[in-house]
C-alpha cells in the first residue's frame, strides 16, 4: 500500500492518545503492508500535560462520599484516585504553562516506543490550587495542506477531551512556582489495551526551594 490511514484518532478511543492500544496496529500495518516511500496519516503526534485547578469538580468527585443518603462511603475515595479520569477540562483552570513530554514520529516508531518515562516542567501562571495536571495530545497531518487534530484544553473540546490526574493532596501554588519531575506510560498487563500512569514531581517554589512532592499512579482502563 502507498498510505495507511491510522485509524486510532479518528474514532472513539485513543483516550491520552495511547489508551486502547490501537497505535500498536497502525505500527504492524505498517511495517507489514506499506510500500517504501508510503505515507501514514497522521505523520507525527505529541503528548502534553499542564497543571489544572478545578476544586468544584474535585470535590463533587471525592468529597462527598462520607455521607451518601446516610451511609459513611468514604472508603471508596483512595480507589477514586487511581483512576485517570477522561473530562472536558476548560481553560480557566489550567494554571500552568504546558509542556511535550512525547512526540511521535508514525513513520518509524515502535511498539516498545509506546511504553516510556519522560521529564516534564511546567511554570504556575496563576495562584490557585493545584488540583492534578491534564494529559492532551496533537495529531499532525503534514503534506501540502497541514491538518491539526488539537485535544488542547485551551480549544474547543473534541471527541476525546483531556486526561485528568487528580492529586490525593492538592497543593497551594503560586505564580512562577515551578513543577517538574517525570511521567510513565506503561501498558497495564492485568487490563488489555489498558494504561498505567505514574506521576513523580515537586513543587517548587521560585527559589528552587522543593514545597511539595508527589507521587501517584493512575489506571486509565
């Protein structure tokens, strides 16, 4: 064949961009059927994550579970934190600068590629509550006439929304603080076309001084 369309971003799935595996059979595809010189459309994609505030969602999640119609629940809300939870998050509550943490190029990558630790750092840009950071993803499609398929917060909502990773802390930030530390992606053995997320970050004050760290996994099944 002298293209394949890479069907993944084009139809439901594809939560984070990687969530139920279906990168893995555009790569087999590829490496099966296409001609040399051939296309795979989209070309290339990226993964960003930014910082979030939204304590109204935050506390309609976990906070009212201690008293469900009389019934104390609130055993339930440690699991509740495991979860990546795919939502609309809108762009009043990113309080951070962005930051690519993957960039993919289709045309060459590999199945282990889609399993990774990356560094990420992010600038507070507003003082608020750091109530987790969103995952977001954008598709290119080069040629001629470039087309960009953006999940961006800061756009209008698509299909696939945003990733959110709620912190089991929330954290008190302020302009210029800094976050950084490293994201994982790695596929869940026990959930087929599953991922596991694991966050580790500090939160840095604009001194460079650490005023938080934070370590969680997260489930997104």
């Amino acid at each position: 064949s002298s293209g394949i369309n890479a069907e993944w971003p084009l139809r439901p799935g594809g939560y984070a961009l990687l969530f139920e595996c279906m990168l893995d059979s555009v790569i087999i595809a590829r490496d099966k059927y296409l001609k040399p010189g051939g296309l795979v459309v989209p070309n290339r994609a990226s993964m960003f994550v930014a910082g979030m505030s939204d304590s109204e969602k935050y506390q309609k999640r976990f906070g009212l579970w201690k008293n469900v119609y009389g019934f104390d629940m609130s055993d339930i809300v440690p699991d509740l934190f495991k979860e990546a939870v795919v939502q609309e998050v809108e762009a009043k509550h990113v309080i951070s600068t962005a930051c690519g943490f993957k960039h993919l190029d289709l045309s060459v990558v590999q199945v282990p590629d889609l399993e990774f630790s990356s560094p990420f750092q992010l600038q507070i840009t507003k003082s608020d509550i750091l109530t987790g950071l969103v995952v977001y993803f954008t598709c290119f499609f080069d040629g001629n006439f470039q087309i960009v398929l953006d999940t961006s917060p800061m756009l209008p909502s698509t299909h696939w929304t945003q990733t959110a990773l709620y912190f089991q802390a929330p954290v008190n930030v302020s302009i210029d603080d800094v976050v950084e530390g490293v994201v994982s992606f790695k596929k869940n053995v026990a959930v087929k076309r599953g991922y596991v997320i694991s966050i580790e970050c500090k939160v840095c004050n604009g001194k460079r001084e650490v005023a938080t760290q934070i370590s969680q996994q997260y489930l997104l099944n």
